[in-house]
C-alpha cells in the first residue's frame, strides 16, 4: 500500500513524495495516475497568448479589448488621474441647486474635491476645496454658508474666493492675503446642467462633444424646464459604491449586448430590434424608440410625457438617463474611488416631486443591484491568469446591441494614457 491506503498501479514502482507533484483519478476507476512536477507545471502554465497584449485597433471588428492590468493596477489609476480625470469635464449638479447667494455643491474627482458656489454678485464660480492654510477639507456635501470657513483652524474665504480672515495675519508684515486665495476650477453650463474641469486650459464641452447639448434637447420633453427634485445614486450608501474598477462601470453602462441575458425586465420594456446607438469622439448615446407599455419592469401609460428609452454617455465619468413615463431624467456620475471601487452620485430631475414608485423600485431594486453583481464578478474575473484581453462583438451594421460603444470608450482611455 502507498501513503494514505492508496494501492499502487500494477508495474509501477514507488515514487518518492519529492518526485509526486499531483495526483488523478484515471479513465479507469480503482486506478491512479501519477505525474512528475515537471509535468503539472506543464500543465498548469498560462498558454502563451494569454500573455501578450493583443492591439486596440481601429476596427471594432477587428479589436481585442483593454488589457485586464489597466483595471487590476493601482498605478494605472495614479495615471489616470491626471491623464483623465485632471482634464475632464465632470457632472456636480444643476444651476437651480445653487441659485441662492451662498449655495454650494462639492464633487471628489479622483483624489481632488471641489465646490461650486453662487458669489455676492450672483455670478457661479468654482474652487478646489481645500484651505490654503494647511489642507483640510473646506465644504461637504451641499448647501448655504455666508461665508467659507475651514473647520480646523477658523481660516476664511469670501465666497468668490478671496481670503477674507486668517487669525494673526495682521500681525506678519511679510504675510500677503493676496498669496492665499482658493484656486479656481473650469465650471460651464450644459442646458443648466453643471460640469467641472480641473484643467485651466481645458476646451468647451461644446467644443470636445459637439452635437452632445443638441441630441439631449431633441430626445428630452421639455428638459429645459426640468428641474432636481431630489439625489440619485440607486437607494443605500451601499449600492451606490461598488466593488468595480470604474472603467468596468463605464463598460457595463456603455453596451445593451448583455440586456437580453442580463436585464430580461428592461429587454421587455424596449423593443430591441429596432434599439439604436450612436457613438460620436467623446459622447454616445443609446435609444429605443418603441417601448411596451405592459412589460415586466413597471408599468407606465402611452398618454406619460416620455415614451422612449435613452441612455447617454460623456466622456469620462457622466452618465444620463430618460426612461419611459412622467417627465423625468436621471444624471449620474461614476466616480472612481480607488483603483477598485466606483462611487455614483447623481440626480432625478422632473417637473414636479412627485415620485413614481413602481419605476423607482425597479430602478434601485433590480435594475441597480443587476448591473452592481456584474460589474463586481467582472472585476473578480480580470484577476484571473487564464484571462488578459477579448473581443469587441459587432455586426456590420453596428446596431445598438453591438459593442463598438465599448470600443470608442477603451480607444479614449488608451490614447488618454498613451499605450
């Protein structure tokens, strides 16, 4: 008998336990089968084309994606930091949130926070949110301060930047208040919707997206006269952060080839056969233009202000949605937070509070949770050795259920970070 009861083959001799690197059940069953180290090493090794990076090209048809490191290493994040989010335009809010002398709105990018808020003269104005003393944090969240006071040591700002009290200031002769103003940051509005940009040379939205303003005011009713009525990031602190690198979000979001199998209540709401998808150089958007009014997601009437699905996307970080019923829109960010996570924030716009709760329960119930579970297997699965690279699924006529969204997305961040 061998190690553990285990009978010997007939004819074999004993190998010693150095020579055993694995041990099987053969085709035959009583029998083992024995293998050398040098063998299950064999066996075991990464075949070789999973090593080796395969081109990004210009044809979707003819493209692998990403590599799987540019969602797993952390010091591609610390890249894309400044190759991306540095040099974005990022969703924080709406004029109407900020209409008041004193109201503020603070948006994280990255590891940069930010505010805006409305000044004395009634003008918007945008300002790293950090004290120029010694860097704590100014603002959270939102709301109305007279006056921008640091929480640690009492210095204070003007609300159009401007330091207005540090505490023996007046007694250093060499001290020069002028030196210690907040920063300023890129603000520009978008039909009333706000954005962001840290980079003081950045080109106009209008100018890096054009048409983006257009195809949002020809598809939402009435959108300029919607307004917030309340925050949007799915329903719990918990759903809203999720354990997924944020590209993996931006590519979930970025495609409907997996809502067949993965959303079968938002492929009942849609007629996807005649579901389109337009992908311009830094903005897209998806659209159905035929829904069913009686289908598995909730329920809505052919009389409801919106009869169509549409889905935007702008480069980087901003998503936009407009789903079937009363007026509404729903405007997201995903953010990274870290090189792992991704955080939402967001709002729901209509024209009045009033809240449709069968649609909503859907959204934050099974719509939210869906996307979150795929996301986060995705992430666990870039991980894997046996994984690196896949392909862009598309038809000839790059129909909406394609994937060349997906491609135009992984074509900006490969440029964005010059690989």
């Amino acid at each position: 008998m061998g190690d553990y009861g285990l009978p010997y083959p007939n004819g074999w001799r004993r190998l010693v336990r150095s020579e055993i690197s694995m041990l099987f059940w053969s085709a035959n069953p009583g029998s083992w089968t024995l293998t050398t180290r040098e063998e299950t090493d064999a066996m075991n090794a990464v075949p070789e084309p999973f090593l080796k990076d395969k081109p990004l090209s210009d044809n979707a048809a003819d493209s692998y994606t990403m590599p799987a490191r540019l969602y797993t290493d952390p010091d591609v994040f610390e890249q894309e930091k400044e190759a991306i989010f540095a040099k974005s335009w990022h969703y924080i809010g709406h004029q109407s949130h900020v209409a008041k002398i004193g109201d503020y709105l603070t948006l994280d990018i990255a590891a940069e926070s930010v505010f805006v808020i409305r000044s004395d003269d009634d003008e918007l104005r945008a300002f790293f949110n950090v004290c120029r003393h010694r860097a704590h944090r100014l603002l959270e969240g939102a709301g109305n301060t007279r006056a921008i006071v640091c929480p640690y040591h009492a210095w204070s700002y003007h609300n159009d930047g401007r330091l207005r009290h540090a505490r023996f200031a007046n007694e250093m002769p060499s001290f020069s208040p002028e030196e210690f103003c907040l920063p300023p940051v890129r603000l520009e509005s978008l039909g009333g919707l706000l954005f962001v940009n840290l980079d003081p040379y950045a080109p106009p939205i209008q100018t890096l997206a054009p048409g983006f303003e257009e195809d949002l005011q020809s598809l939402v009713p009435q959108f300029d006269s919607l307004r917030p009525m309340d925050t949007f990031a799915f329903d719990s602190p918990e759903s809203a952060d999720w354990s997924a690198n944020w590209k993996v979000v931006v590519d979930n979001y970025v495609e409907c080839y997996h809502c067949h199998q993965a959303h079968p209540a938002l492929a009942d709401l849609m007629e996807m056969t005649s579901y389109e998808h337009e992908v311009q150089e830094r903005w897209a958007r998806q659209v159905s233009r035929t829904t069913r009014t009686n289908n598995k997601a909730y329920r809505f009437n052919a009389s409801d202000d919106v009869q169509i699905a549409a889905y935007w996307y702008l480069w980087p970080t901003t998503s936009i949605w407009l789903v079937p019923g009363d007026a509404n829109l729903f405007v997201l960010s995903m953010m990274p937070n870290g090189h792992e996570r991704t955080a939402f924030s967001g709002h729901r716009y209509g024209l009045s509070e009033s809240v449709d709760a069968e649609r909503s329960e859907y959204l934050n119930a099974i719509l939210g949770p869906e996307d979150q579970s795929l996301c986060e297997s995705v992430q666990q699965g870039l991980k894997s050795r046996s994984y690196n690279q896949g392909r862009f699924m598309v038809d000839a006529a790059k129909s909406g259920v394609a994937e060349h969204g997906v491609h135009q997305f992984h074509r900006l961040v490969m440029d964005a970070l010059q690989i």
